[in-house]
C-alpha cells in the first residue's frame, strides 16, 4: 500500500481493515516522511477531538510505544499539547484534528489521513477537498465496516476510480 502510494502517484486513497489492524500506526508513518520531503501542514483527522487524543496522540502499540515517539525528537521544534500539534525543524506542522468541529479550523493541508471516516461528518471532506486539490494534496481515508453510509459511498467509488488506490 504505501509503496503504491509512494511510486504510483496516487493522491488519494482508500484502505477498509478490521479492528486492531494497526491503521493509525501505518499511516502515521506514511504520513511523518512526507512532512521532511515537503514543508507543509499535515493533518490527521478523528471524529471527534478527544478521539483523536486518546488513540494517536496519547495512544500506544502494543508493546507500549507511544505513536508520537515514531516522530525523531532531534527534528522536532515544537510541540503543543492542548493544540495536539507538532513543529518540526523544517517548518511542517502535524495536528489532530476531530472534524465534529470542523468548521472552526482554518488550515492549508498538503496531506491529510481521515481515520474511522465512517464515524465523520462527510462535511470534512467536503470542506478539505478544494483545498487538497489546489494545493496538489494527498489525503487517505480508514475506517471499519459501519453499514451503508457515507464511507460505504466513498469506498463504492473509489473502487471504480483509477485514480484512487483502494
């Protein structure tokens, strides 16, 4: 998957894997590469804030290694708890996002991973798609199986659109 992302040119892209499947894990680390390869904002969205506290920035693997640690500490420049957002070196910015509240965020993403998107509003893809698009972003999108919504909607597409990966 990453190296399809990585060499193929896919700028979007669509992955369904069951519970403890290491979702976050993986793409968090397609996602802080990118941030050295280009200067940017990066944004990793959860349904909700607190959601995306509890599993990525607080959380850890199983053997205990918090999820942030896969981010070199001699690259970063800043970090912001109550913001959940990291400064590296080089000016690229990550941050959690929940998109229940999606409204009040301005931000310019150049990469964005939409995790449990079947537990999201679709209004955050509706508002970031523009955005990714003028800036020749890419965005990957995660979730387990919820039934017929909007990420079944997403998925029934992006299998028929060679310009997605899923």
């Amino acid at each position: 998957l990453l190296h399809a992302l990585e060499t193929e040119g896919y700028r979007r892209a669509l992955v369904v894997w069951h519970r403890r499947a290491g979702k976050d894990k993986t793409f968090l680390n397609h996602l802080i590469p990118q941030m050295f390869e280009r200067v940017g904002y990066y944004v990793y969205f959860f349904p909700t804030n607190p959601m995306g506290r509890k599993v990525l920035w607080d959380g850890m693997d199983r053997t205990g290694m918090k999820f942030l640690k896969h981010f070199p500490e001699k690259f970063i420049a800043n970090v912001n708890n109550t913001e959940m957002k990291i400064t590296l070196k080089n000016g690229s910015i990550f941050q959690v996002v929940g998109t229940d509240r999606i409204e009040q965020v301005g931000f310019n993403p150049v990469g964005c991973v939409f995790s449990e998107y079947s537990l999201q509003s679709p209004k955050a893809w509706d508002l970031v798609r523009p955005i990714l698009a003028e800036n020749d972003g890419w965005a990957i999108f995660n979730f387990t199986p919820r039934g017929r919504n909007h990420a079944w909607d997403l998925l029934e597409m992006a299998k028929h659109n060679p310009k997605w990966y899923c």
